[in-house]
C-alpha cells in the first residue's frame, strides 16, 4: 500500500518513451525533469519534513557537477569514480557545515545557507585553473557504466528516470523509518523531540548530509549528460527554484516535491514562447502560488480529492445503512 | 599601504552607507510584518532606474527624484497590499517565496521598461575627485553619506520621538497588543512598506551615478542589505545600519588587499561568521533587552 504512489509513478515515467517514441519532449525536458525531481525530493527531506530552510542548495548540485566534469577532463578519471568523488566532497562539505548552520533558525538560517550557496558559485566563477571561470568546462566524455556507454536523449532518459525511482523510493523509506520520524518530531517542535530523547543535532546534519548527497547525484549525472558545465547553472536563482519545487508541490510529501519539480520544468519551457514576458508571468505565478495556495499544489489539490471522496464514500454508507434497515 | 588603508576605508564607508540604507528598510518591513522582504534590492533598482529615465527626458534632477521615490514608494504600497496582506499568517518559507517572486515579477517589468542595458545618472555636483589625505574622493560620495546620515537619522527621531514612529514600534513588539492600545496595525504595516521602498529609492538615486544600474542591479544590493540587517540582529533598525557599515568596509578591505573577485565571497564569509558565533546577529539581544 504504501508504495503504490511509487508504482504508479514507475508506470508512468516507463510508459512515456513508449507512448511518444523520439519526442523531444519526452525525452530531453523529462530528463530535466527527472534530475529536478531528485534534487526536490531531496531537498523536501530537509524542508518539507525537518522544518529546515536551505537557500543554498544548488551549491551542492554544481559540487557533484564540477567534481564529476574536473576528475574526468582534467585528470582522465573514470565517470563513476569522479561521481563517487563528487558525492564524498559534498557529503563531507555538507557534514563540516551542517552542525553551525543547523543551529541557527528562520531568517537566520535562510541568510547563512544563501551566504553559503553564493560563497560556493562565486569560487566556480574565481576558481579559473580549476573550474574554467564563467565559460565553463565543456567536453566532459559521456559516461561509462560497466562497460556501457551511456549515449543519446532515450537512454539518458532512462538512467535519469531509474536515478530519480531510485531517489523517490530512498526517500519513502526514510521518511518512514526511525530518522523519518525524528526528522518530524524536530519539525513540530525540535525541543519535545529533545525531550523525547531524540539527538536532534545529529538528525538534522544526517538529513542535510543525505539532501546534499541527492543534490550531488543528480550534479554527476547532470554534468555527463550536458557535457558541458557552467557556474550560471547553480546560481542562486536555482537554489531559489529548487526550494519553490518543493513548496509548490507541497511540503513534507515525496511525491509533493516530485509534481512540484515537473510542473516547474514544465513551466519553464512553457514561458520560454514569452521571451521577454518570462520573468514576469514567472514571478507573478510563484507569488500567486503562495498566496492562493500556500499548502502547495500537490496537497492542495489532493485535500480537494479526499474531500469529493469522503463526500462520497459518506454517500454510500448511508446508503449501505439504509439497506441494511 | 597606509594610504591604501585609508582609500579602502572611503570607499568601504561609500557602498557600507548604501547597504545601510537598504538594510534599514529590511528591518523596518520586518519589524511591522516579520517577513523579509526580498524586493527590497528591486526598490533600489526601481529608484534608480526611474531617475535616470526622467532625467533623461529632460526633467530636472530634484524633481526626478521626488517623482522617482514616490513612484517607488507607491510600488512598495502595492506590494503590501496585493501580496503580503492576502498572504497574512503564512510560514517563513512562504513569504520568502511570495517577495521573492515580487522581485522576480519587478525585475521582469524593469527588463519590459528599460531592457538589458547598463544605465548611469550623471553626477549631482560634477565629477572632479576631491583629494583628501592620500585619499580620492568622488564628490557623489559625498551626497551618499550626507544623504545616509540624514536618512539614518531621521528614521531614528521618527522611530523614537513621533508618535506615529513609536506605534510602528509597538507593533514589531507585540501585534496583538498594540491593536489593543487603538494603534491601527494595518496602517502601520503599510507605513512600513512605503517608507522602506522610498528610502531604497532615494538610496538608488543616490549611488545611480556611481554604480551604473541595470534592471538585475537590485539582486545582489538587496542580499547585501539583508546580510546588514541579519549581521545587525534583524529587526533591530540601528543594528542594520551598524551591519551595513561594517560590511561594506570589510567587502572593500577584502577587495583591496585579497582579490576583488572574491569580494562578494568574503562579504558573505563574514555574514556566516557572525552566525556562528553570534546565532541572533551582533546586535539581537538587544531587542530582546528592550522589552
């Protein structure tokens, strides 16, 4: 039961190629799509069920990017090593400042993690010798998975499609094991979850460790399958957009962040026809959002759905009542 | 280097009065509404932006001005009323989200109005520098500092000496209770938003002609402001403006003595610095003293 939403979303994301063979769309904006969802699911671990804010999440994404994209132009590594390079450093980066910035609330924290998001692009900017500046590093070579070459729009959209299952069903599990439940105790009041005997401040480094390590997995995959990285892609408007993923979906609900993510990709190459318009109707859409629908899409439109069910469902007992008089 | 020092320092005290400026506009929002209003860079952009467009078509400069900061301090009421108000009551992250794509909605129609371009103000009183000591000096530095101090105190004798600064106060205290004691807290929240929008235009014009302004020109000047009010203790007016001084001389140090590409790295390295050690701000408890 639990994993029927998981299911569901595995036909879906299978059934798509198949539907629309040599899409365009199919394959290169769900690709897009797909890495989003990772970095949205992981990030709803830290905000949607721990009550934490971080402004500066796409630091770790371009962590695992660069990683992935300086190991294998600058030193030949194979692909899959950068990539398990990539997630030791942002894992580890993650764990050095998760304790500090942990500590801190509300604005406070905002500030620190957009502080620490900024800090991380304007090094991919500086770092020139290592990074390529503001131009970027191009020519990251495909990768190479036991053998296999991982080429063209439908097989990358297969890997990112298993990568983000893969994601989605760690996530499921988390929330629902003991750190899932630690996880919402610090989030309804991080002191009765002290009192409760929950170690809070190793809940919360664990849960930001784990978002950053999703964050840098979907970086990996991001840097092989563009082959070319550039600092403008983890800046701090994607951090910003990462974090409206989430709360557009709908917090503290995995597949929440996930809708939230593909309604936002969707939504890009929607405004895109708007050129000039698209910074408009894009501010005024997140404003409306939060405004009309504050509990976000995914759960606002699913209390809706419960609603007309129990609407119903209360209907036929009745019914059920009668017939049994 | 003693020269340099000193130079560093005037410019540091030039781009620190600016970020005081929006920083005191961080906390006045704050302390009327407890959100942090992320347009609030955009109120400096659109400042800026509308000065130079009217000066351009001949208008004088003081008039230019005076229409640029009512026309921003009119957007800031609108902000208010359309955005934040209907949005009463909604979590941190919410309202973060809501003035975010304020900003982002600003930014669209400044790029509509005024396109990609890099625009500048010519200077109010020329642009002959003044030596002082071994130090340079534009003489529009001049009209930001003067312009700082008087703004800076004049929110201070408002906040502290009128009665309608001190009911603004009352609210950021506690809310409920200053309804009670017959201070219309709407009013009040929207004293705050269009007093922070114009003092965000007024600091646009002023540093227009310095800095060039674009329509993203707000995006990095409203972090730094917020990086002022948090190093300050947010909410704590005097506190933003202490953060904004201390963090414009050290963006200038750093710029001057390690490397101007990292200046923003090292104004933000400071921010989390202070958070470390002092998690409410160097000036928060202080609020808290208050009461």
């Amino acid at each position: 039961m639990r994993l029927v939403g998981f299911y569901i979303f595995a036909a879906i994301a299978a059934l798509l190629p198949v539907l629309f063979p040599n899409n365009y769309f199919v394959t290169v904006v769900g690709a897009s799509a797909g890495l989003h969802v990772i970095l949205a699911v992981g990030l709803n671990l830290l905000i949607g069920y721990t009550g934490q804010i971080s402004l500066g999440h796409a630091a770790f994404f371009g962590m695992g990017a660069y990683a992935s994209a300086i190991m294998t132009t600058r030193f030949g590594w194979p692909g899959w090593l950068a990539m398990v390079a990539g997630l030791l450093v942002a894992g580890s980066i993650a764990w050095l400042f998760a304790r500090p910035i942990l500590r801190l609330r509300g604005h406070y924290l905002a500030m620190a993690t957009l502080g620490f998001g900024i800090i991380i692009h304007v090094i991919m900017v500086q770092a020139m010798q290592w990074t390529g500046g503001p131009d970027g590093l191009a020519g990251i070579p495909p990768l190479n998975l036991l053998g296999w070459t991982i080429e063209g729009d439908e097989q990358w959209y297969g890997v990112i499609a298993a990568a983000m299952l893969l994601t989605i069903w760690l996530s499921l599990n988390i929330v629902d094991s003991r750190m899932g439940r630690a996880l919402r105790a610090v989030r309804g009041s991080e002191f009765a979850a002290q009192m409760m005997g929950i170690d809070t401040a190793s809940a919360k480094t664990q849960v930001f460790v784990i978002s950053a390590l999703f964050a840098a997995f979907a970086g990996s995959l991001f840097a092989h399958q563009q082959a070319f990285v550039s600092p403008d892609s983890f800046n701090l408007m994607i951090s910003v957009e990462l974090v409206t993923m989430v709360v557009l979906g709908g917090m503290a609900s995995t597949f929440g962040a996930a809708c939230g993510a593909i309604a936002l990709t969707l939504l890009h190459q929607g405004l895109v026809v708007f050129e000039d318009y698209e910074m408009l109707i894009h501010g005024a859409l997140l404003m409306a959002v939060m405004i009309f629908m504050p509990q976000g899409l995914f759960v606002g439109l699913s209390q809706v759905a419960r609603r007309v069910w129990t609407h119903f469902r209360g209907r036929s007992t009745q019914c059920a009542e009668s017939i049994g008089k | 280097m003693p020269e340099q020092l000193f130079q560093f320092l005037v410019t540091g005290v030039t781009v620190g009065s600016l970020y005081a400026l929006v920083g005191l506009g961080f906390a006045l929002i704050y302390n009327a509404s407890d959100v942090v209003n992320f347009a609030q860079g955009e109120f400096v952009m659109l400042g800026a932006m509308t000065a130079i467009s009217l000066v351009a078509a001949g208008w004088p400069l003081v008039l230019a001005a005076a229409v640029a900061t009512l026309l921003t301090l009119l957007v800031g009421l609108l902000l208010e009323r359309f955005a934040i108000e209907p949005a009463w009551g909604a979590s941190v992250v919410a309202t973060i989200i809501i003035t975010i794509g304020a900003a982002i909605f600003l930014r669209g129609v400044a790029l509509l109005l005024w396109g990609k371009d890099f625009h500048a103000l010519p200077p109010f009183s020329g642009d002959t520098p003044i030596h002082w000591g071994s130090a340079t000096l534009l003489p529009q530095s001049l009209w930001v500092l003067g312009g700082a101090v008087l703004l800076v105190t004049w929110v201070h004798l408002f906040l502290n000496h009128t009665l309608m600064g001190k009911a603004l106060l009352a609210c950021s205290f506690n809310r409920a209770a200053a309804q009670l004691v017959g201070i219309n807290v709407k009013v009040m929240l929207r004293l705050a938003y269009g007093l922070s929008a114009g003092l965000g235009a007024i600091a646009g014009i002023l540093i227009a002609p310095i800095t060039f302004s674009s329509y993203e020109a707000g995006v990095m000047l409203g972090l730094k402001g917020f990086s002022a009010a948090i190093i300050g203790g947010i909410g704590n007016p005097m506190g933003a403006v202490a953060g904004g001084l201390l963090l414009g001389v050290l963006e200038a140090l750093g710029a001057g003595f390690i490397s101007s590409g990292y200046k923003d790295a090292i104004a933000f390295l400071f921010v989390l610095m202070v958070l470390f050690f002092e998690p409410t701000g160097l000036f928060g408890h202080k609020v808290a003293e208050r009461v």
